[in-house]
C-alpha cells in the first residue's frame, strides 16, 4: 500500500504527495499501483501560506485552515487512488 502525505493550505486547497510507495512501486518506478492508498489524519501538514495559485489574489482565499480531516478525506483518498492508478506520485512542491 502507498501511503500519501496531505498539505492543507490556508486558502482550503490542498495537495497530495506521496510519503512511501508500497514494494511493488519501489521495485519498479513506472509501475502504476492498484495497490490500497492510504492518507491518515497523522499525514495532514497544515501551511501556514495560501496555495500558489491564491497567493496572488489573497482576497480570494478564507484565512483558515477551516477543513476538518472529515472534509477532505475521502476526497483525498480518491485522488490518491487516481494518481496511483495513473503512475503518477507526486513529491511535495509548493
């Protein structure tokens, strides 16, 4: 299973990065997974900024963090889910 880091702006959006590819990605870095993705609660790293693309219009964005882990985490898991599915394991870039 894979396991995916979740940084939580301060405008709301959020963004996925992988923590840990599971063996079969190890072993080989074009495998796609159909693996179990996982993100947890423990994984959400709150940034203390708005996202890039918010950053330009700070009117625009809530000065937050007002998601709860209940909001975004099913959301989350599936975008994992498709990336996964996809190949494609984002590191972290703000």
């Amino acid at each position: 299973m894979c396991n995916w880091n979740i940084y939580l702006w301060k405008c709301n959006c959020w963004t996925l990065a992988i923590k840990e590819p599971c063996h079969f990605r190890r072993q080989k870095k074009t495998a796609n997974c159909n693996q179990i993705q996982q993100v947890k609660k423990e994984w959400v790293h709150i940034q203390d900024k708005p996202c890039v693309n918010h950053r330009a219009n700070p009117g625009l964005y809530v000065n937050g963090p007002t998601a709860k882990w209940e909001d975004i985490e099913s959301t989350a898991y599936q975008s994992a889910k498709c990336l996964a599915e996809r190949g494609e394991f984002p590191d972290f870039a703000e």
